[in-house]
C-alpha cells in the first residue's frame, strides 16, 4: 500500500494512566536532571559563603538652645547632609583605609583591582533613613547604618568604624560650615566698612570743597545773609547820622568863630544879640539839611513805596514847617537895643578864651565822627564783600547739590549695609560658638553595631527548594519532549484508536529472563550509585561548610 506524504493522524486525548505510563517509561529522564538539581543546588548554597549584616541606628539630636533665640548658621536639610556625608565616607579613600584596616575581602583583592573590591563594598554598605510617623516623611529623626559582610565580627567592626566616621564627619561640617559662614560675613563687613570708609572721605572732601554751598548750610546762609543785610542798613543809618552831627558841629563852630571875630573887633552888643538870636535858625538849617541827606541816601535805595523813606519825607516837611514858624517869630520881634556902654574889657577877653574852648572841642567832636565814619565806611565795605561771598554760596548750591545726594545716598547704604552685616556677623558667631559647646544639631548613637548571630543570606531552603523543583521541571520537560518525538503505539487503545480494528486479545513482548533481568540490575545499580555519590557530595558540602564555619 503506498503512503501519502504529508499526511498526519492527530492524537488522541490522554487520560490519567497515559500520563501514569509516560512517567514510568521516562522515569530516567525525570528523575535525573531532578537529582542533579538538587546536588548542585545543596553544593552551591552550602559553598557560597555566609553573609551577616551589622547594623547600627544613630539618632539626631535637635538644636538644644531655641531656635527664635540663636539660628543655625547652616540651612541645608539633615537628609541632604547625611547623603553628603555618606558620599565622603563611601569615598574611594576612606573605603580603601577601611578595607585595609580590618583586611577585608582578602580572595577579591588577590584576583580583583581594588576599584572592583571598592564598588563591591559600597553594595553592601547600606544608609538606610528611619522616619518617624509623628514628624512626617521629610524629617529624619533617625537612620541606620548596615554592613553585609562574610564574617559577623568583621561587619560589626567595620559598622562600628563606619558610626564614628558619621559622627565625626558631622560635627566636622557643622564647625567648618559655621567657622566659614562666620569668616566671609567678617569679610564682608571689612569690605563694607572700607566702602564706607571711602564714601565718608568723598563726602568729607566735597564738604570742604564747598563749605557753606551745600544743601544743609542754604538756610543758614540766607539768613546770615539776612543778618549781614541789616548790618548794613545799620551802618548805613550810623554814617548819615554821623554825618548830620559833623554837619551841625560845622555849623557851630562857624559861629562860634564868627562871634569871636565879631568880639574881637568889638562889635557892638546888639550884634552879639542879633547872632545870638539867628542861632536857633540856623541849627534849624541843619537840621532841614540833614533830613534832606538821609531822604536822598534812601531813596538811591528804596522806592518812594517803602516806608522808611515815607517816614523820612515826614521829618524833611516836619523839620521845613519848624523852620518857617523861628523865622517868622524872629521877623515880629525888634531887636533889642544894646547897652550903650561897651563891656569891659575883663569879660571880653573871658568871653573869648570860652568862644575859643568851644571851638576847639566841636573840631575835636567833629574829627571823631570823622574816625566814626571811615570805620563805618570800612566795616560796610567789609560786610558787602561778605553779601557777595554768601549771595554766590546761595547761587551756586543747585549746581552740587545732585552730586551731594548722590554722594550721601552712597553713604547712607554702606552704612545700612555695615550695621546689617555687623548684626548678621553677630548671629554667625553666637551659631559658631553655639557648635562649639555641642549645642547644635548633633548626631547621637542610638543602638550600638549589632553582632548578628544568624546569616542574612543566603536563604539555603529556600534555595535548595528553588533548585529541585527546577530540575523537576526540566525533568518533566524532556520526558514530555521525549514522548511527542515517540510516535509508536504503545498500548491497546493506541491501537484501538489508529487503526480503528476492533481487538481481540494481545501477545506480550517475549524476551529473555536473564537479559531483563541484567537490565534491571545495571539500571537499579547506575540509580543506586547515582543516589549515593548524589548523597556522598551534598554531606561534603554541609560538612565542609560547618568545618569552615567553625
């Protein structure tokens, strides 16, 4: 009968004694990678060397002294600090004076670089933060420090050297955080206090530069101007009295002189009389006179409007209207007859010598006023030379004045800027002395490096369970290839259900008892001495690992 190529017969579904019958036909091939599994996962997990982890929690301890009352010189969060810190201490330095001093991880230094060895302690090396549920999850009340390493002693050493390191390094920080925050606000402060140093000598110098033009001074010169003003107003006055007086001790003297040479030619008495009685009009002469000075000197000043001026053309028709009433009072009265006997000649000449005395002190008077008023003129002259000097301050001051602010506004912030540093200078200190006394945040050891007295890995049933059931599997795995590779009939419903003939009884496969049973010893004696060297090795492994670990 020729085959069709390309044809195939599907399988029938199997029921509990097919997989029964595949399993006692493939039993070698499960139960063997089943058995090495196993060996090899006992002889693994008990030669890979223990590993105990070490741990230690350090506390931190809060600022003691009050924050409202002393601030800390160092704002950055405990958390950033402790992955700063264990940066410096994970360092390759630090972690290489580590592993040489406790000798660590002797085998990988003998086949490893020590760049290698240092990434493979930094693995181990564990900072883990313990939050507390009362702060919240960004403060860090407390953290552990934990160490995987072969030998228990050695972890808990090396943790215990790894604690102080932490300590250390964190009082470390603060002072030299709190010893440079100090050091740059003193630094600063020398620099603001040079800045104001140079401003106070620019301000000094533009002071000298312009004394009595600057801005501050303005008032005071207006009214020393004022005052310097009224002075010579004043001697101005003093000149033009000084100068009636002059002007009416001329006029005396005038007649004086005249009535001693009229007494000395010996003119009659109704002569002396009659100049005796012009005296009145005269000195009211003068006096016209002098009013008629003192309206001209003001009004080269003032105008007609301002009320000195008004006030001295009131004297000037006051003293005009006096003057008319002598003349016409001397008018209505008759001159006096004169005695007709002369005078003797005893009180002539005493006459004289006091006409003479008169003379001579109204010159003496008359050159004083003289002396008074060229020291008037001298002390105007003085004074108006001093009008100009504060007339010019006065007109100049808007020219510096924008400078002058500028140059004071300058100064006024290097000196707010010097008083803030010198109180942020003072702070600095108090926190860097604060750090000193151990007064700052701190860390505290809050459980010592424990000794571990179980390994933390490896896991060895678990691992043991992991390995044979993976040989299991994989036992399971080629028996079931195995049999979808097989395609012959195995039993009666194989046949039955191929070839669909009905069957009517069936001949068992003969062979020869002696070679079924020389099969079955070889197979009994290959599982037996499997099993045994299986056994053999795997009580190696765990004496050997309680050998080393003792």
């Amino acid at each position: 009968m020729q085959q069709n190529e390309g044809y195939s017969v599907p399988r029938r579904q199997m029921d509990v004694e097919d997989y029964i019958d595949i399993v006692r036909r493939h039993r070698g091939w499960i139960f063997g990678p089943f058995l090495f599994a196993l060996v090899a996962s006992v002889v693994g997990v008990y030669l890979w060397p223990d590993s105990y982890i070490s741990q230690a929690v350090v506390k931190i301890v809060p600022q003691q002294v009050p924050a409202a009352m002393v601030q800390s010189a160092i704002n950055q969060q405990m958390s950033d600090r402790i992955n700063s810190m264990a940066g410096t201490i994970l360092s390759r330095t630090t972690l290489t004076t580590i592993i040489n001093s406790f000798n660590l991880y002797p085998r990988e230094r003998s086949r490893m670089p020590i760049e290698d060895v240092i990434e493979l302690m930094k693995k181990q090396v564990q900072i883990v933060p313990v939050a507390s549920p009362a702060t919240g999850s960004d403060r860090i009340p407390a953290f552990a420090v934990q160490f995987s390493y072969e030998n228990r002693f050695q972890a808990q050493r090396v943790v215990q050297d790894l604690v102080s390191r932490f300590i250390d390094e964190n009082i470390r920080n603060r002072s030299n955080a709190t010893f440079q925050t100090t050091q740059f606000m003193r630094d600063e402060l020398d620099n603001a206090k040079k800045d104001l140093d140079g401003f106070e000598n620019k301000v000094a110098s533009f002071r000298m530069a312009n004394n009595g033009r600057l801005p501050e001074q303005m008032e005071g010169s207006v009214q020393q101007l004022g005052v310097l003003q009224t002075q010579i107003m004043n001697l101005d006055s003093q000149i033009s009295r000084a100068n009636q007086d002059k002007l009416q001790l001329e006029s005396n003297i005038r007649i004086y002189k005249d009535q001693l040479a009229a007494l000395s030619r010996g003119s009659d008495t109704v002569a002396a009389v009659q100049a005796q009685k012009s005296q009145k009009l005269a000195e009211q002469d003068r006096e016209v006179e002098g009013r008629e000075r003192e309206l001209v000197a003001l009004r080269q000043r003032y105008k007609d409007t301002f009320p000195d001026v008004q006030v001295a053309v009131a004297r000037l028709e006051e003293a005009r209207r006096k003057r008319a009433d002598i003349e016409k009072e001397e008018s209505s009265k008759k001159p006096e007859v004169a005695s007709a006997k002369a005078q003797a000649p005893a009180e002539m000449s005493r006459e004289a010598r006091e006409l003479d005395a008169n003379v001579r002190r109204l010159e003496s008077a008359m050159a004083a006023r003289d002396m008074d008023i060229q020291n008037s003129q001298k002390e105007m002259k003085r004074i108006s030379g001093l009008v100009q000097t504060y007339q010019g301050r006065i007109e100049t001051v808007p020219l510096g004045e924008k400078q002058y602010s500028d140059l004071m506004r300058d100064r006024d912030m290097a000196k707010a800027r010097v008083i803030d540093l010198t109180g942020k200078l003072e702070h600095a200190e108090m926190a860097q002395e604060m750090e000193g006394r151990k007064q700052g945040e701190t860390l505290e050891l809050l459980d010592p490096a424990s000794l571990p007295s179980t390994p933390a890995a490896p896991k060895r049933p678990m691992v043991i369970g992991i390995g044979a059931a993976l040989g299991l599997m994989l036992g399971f795995v080629l028996a079931g290839a195995r049999e979808m590779k097989d395609t012959s009939l195995k039993n009666l419903k194989d046949v039955h259900a191929y070839t669909k003939v009905s069957v009517l009884g069936s001949v068992p496969l003969l062979e020869n008892d002696f070679v079924v049973r020389r099969r079955r010893r070889m197979a009994w004696l290959g599982w037996t001495t499997a099993c045994l060297v299986a056994v053999i090795v795997m009580s190696g492994s765990v004496v050997y690992y309680y050998v080393t670990k003792a």
